[in-house]
C-alpha cells in the first residue's frame, strides 16, 4: 500500500518557506516610518484647519444671527402693514394708543443698535484673524 501513502524524501515546502522569511531591511522600514508619519501629519493638519474654518464659519453664523432675526421681524411687520392698507382695513383701536407710546421707540431703536454695534466691534478682532490669515 506504498502507492496509496507518499513518503516524505525531504523538507516539504512550508518548511523552506519559513525558513526563507526573514526581517526587511532596516532602511526600508525607517523609510517607511518616515513616509507614514508625513502622510500623517499633513492630514492632521488639514483636518486642524478644517476644524478652525468651520468654527469661525459657525461663528460668524451667529454673530448675524440678531441681524436676520430684526430683518425678518421688520419685513414681517411691514408686509403685515402693506397687506392691512391695500385691502383698506381699518385701524384696529389699540393702534390709536401704540401710535401715541412710539415716541419712545426711536431711543430703544437707537440703544439696540449701538447694543449690536458693541457686540460686533466685540468679535471683530477674532474674525478678523480667521478671514485675513497670510498663506
């Protein structure tokens, strides 16, 4: 039953191939590391400025959020105001009192705009440094 069963005549081929294995030269595994550590550091650092850009973004973002807040509340008011006078409805009565308090409202007008105005030159100096960065 010789023929069924192969007998082994040497070192099978596993055996010449982990013998054949051995360590990669050290210049190329410090050439390595050094090319996986620069590829490293760029995106670290793309990926730094990416982060900052969308923070100021963010910040600016909220910075004019008070602005478009007044600007929709006004063209509300006023499309309110221009529908109300082309369909020729009357004055409600509380607008007779309204029209005689709004003497007043010129000097709230002016303190919450020198309150944006305040808050702006506030955060000027951080978008300043975000928007005009030299390459």
């Amino acid at each position: 039953m010789g023929w069924f069963v192969r007998e082994r005549k040497g070192i099978s081929w596993k055996d010449q191939t982990l013998d054949s294995i051995s360590a990669p030269p050290l210049p190329l595994v410090v050439f390595s590391l050094l090319l996986i550590g620069l590829l490293y550091f760029e995106t670290s650092s793309e990926q730094k400025e990416r982060v900052e850009r969308k923070k100021s973004g963010f910040r600016f973002g909220l910075l004019l959020l008070p602005l478009v807040v007044v600007l929709a509340v006004n063209m509300t008011m006023l499309r309110h105001k221009m529908l109300r006078y082309n369909f020729g409805a009357p004055k409600p009565v509380y607008e007779a009192a309204v029209e005689t308090a709004e003497e007043g409202t010129p000097v709230a007008r002016l303190l919450l705009f020198l309150l944006l105005l305040i808050l702006m030159v506030h955060y000027h100096s951080s978008f300043h440094s975000s928007w005009f960065r030299l390459f």
